[in-house]
C-alpha cells in the first residue's frame, strides 16, 4: 500500500503544517480529492525559484527532499545577501497578532529545504511577521528591510525571530513526517470547537462536535 507521500507525490509545506490543527482531517483531505502524481517529485527535486520583489524581499518556491519525503514550500518572504538567503520568513494578519506552532513548522520546512539547495546555511534568521491588518503587515515588512529583522512587539502587530540550527528542526519535523512516510498512523486531535468546524464533522469517527 502507497505511503502518503507516495499517493500524494509531491507534499505541500502547508500539509504539513496543518497536521498541528488535526493530522486526521489532513488524512482525510488526502483521500477525498488528492489522485496521485507518480514521479513528479523526482522531476522537479533540487529546484528553486526566486523572484525579485519591489520592496528589499524575495518570493522563493524550493523543491526537494525532507528525511525522504517530497517537499514544495513557499514562505512569503526572503532577504538575500548576494545568493544567499539570510532569513526566510512567513507573514500573517491575526487579533490578537501571536505566532502559531505552524508557522515554525512551515520555516523549518522551507529552510532545510534552502539549505539543501545551497541557498541557506546553519545559522541563517527565520522570521514570523504578524500584524494586525495588512497595513500594519506592510509597515512591518518595511521596517525588517530597513532596520533587518528583529524581535519587535508595538501596537502594530509582533515579529518573532529564531535562528535556524538543523538539528532542532529534524526533530521537530521527524514525527511529522514519519506519517508521510506512512510510519504510523493518523493521530486525530478531536475537541468540540475543533470538530465543530470541520468540514468532516458527520463522517469522522473521532469527531467530538456537539449538535
């Protein structure tokens, strides 16, 4: 029997990310609407994409391999230095502006998948940048590219630092991708708000959400 990965083909980053709100809606969504894509992941390996953007940050979709799952991510933003990318990052617009455990999950990804590439390195930032509106986002960005990115919490929103070490991100996506890998099965994390919301609520067996 095909493993996720190998049903799937190539897995998204935010897949990945997703299995932190409940690994078994994302197994569900795999079977519903996801047909295989054989050998994609072995065409397109070891490629990135970059594109300039008017405003000192970089759009970068990367492809390649993570502990032997096929993996397309891309964060929001990158600075370079020459060639080099120097943070890699994620943006968002919540009330109140925090940083979700996915967001981490979606860099680590991104990142390791940049330095496999050649593109990051042992060392390099990683920023969430979470402002309370688009503007307040926009102002946000525009002071990392002018001061670089820092800690900063004012009344417009949060920006989270950390810096990337290889080590702390495989053992933070080994579980994870232990599933793609089809290692271990699908662990639900059901909960009443949770249940209440998915679009599964009358199929799942796990669901909790109250009529």
């Amino acid at each position: 029997m095909p493993s996720p990965a190998e049903k799937l083909g190539l897995v998204p980053a935010s897949m990945v990310a997703s299995q932190l709100y409940c690994e078994y809606k994302v197994h569900l969504d795999l079977g519903r609407n996801r047909p295989p894509v054989p050998g994609l992941s072995r065409r397109i390996a070891k490629r990135v994409v970059l594109e300039e953007s008017g405003k000192g940050l970089a759009r970068v979709s990367v492809y390649g391999e993570v502990m032997g799952v096929p993996i397309v991510a891309s964060p929001d933003f990158a600075v370079l230095d020459g060639e080099r990318v120097v943070v890699v990052g994620k943006t968002a617009i919540r009330e109140p502006p925090r940083r979700l455990a996915a967001d981490m999950v979606y860099l680590y990804l991104s990142t390791v998948l940049l330095e496999e590439n050649g593109l990051a390195s042992e060392g390099c930032g990683m920023a969430v940048v979470v402002g309370r509106s688009e503007g307040c986002l926009e102002a946000l960005l525009r002071k990392g590219v002018e001061e670089g990115f820092k800690p900063r919490k004012d009344g417009c929103g949060i920006v989270y630092t950390e810096v990337y070490r290889r080590a702390e991100a495989v053992g933070r996506l080994y579980r994870l991708l232990q599933y793609w890998r089809g290692e271990r099965p699908p662990e639900p994390r059901p909960s009443p708000s949770r249940c209440a919301k998915c679009r599964y609520k009358g199929l799942c067996e796990h669901s909790v959400a109250t009529t």
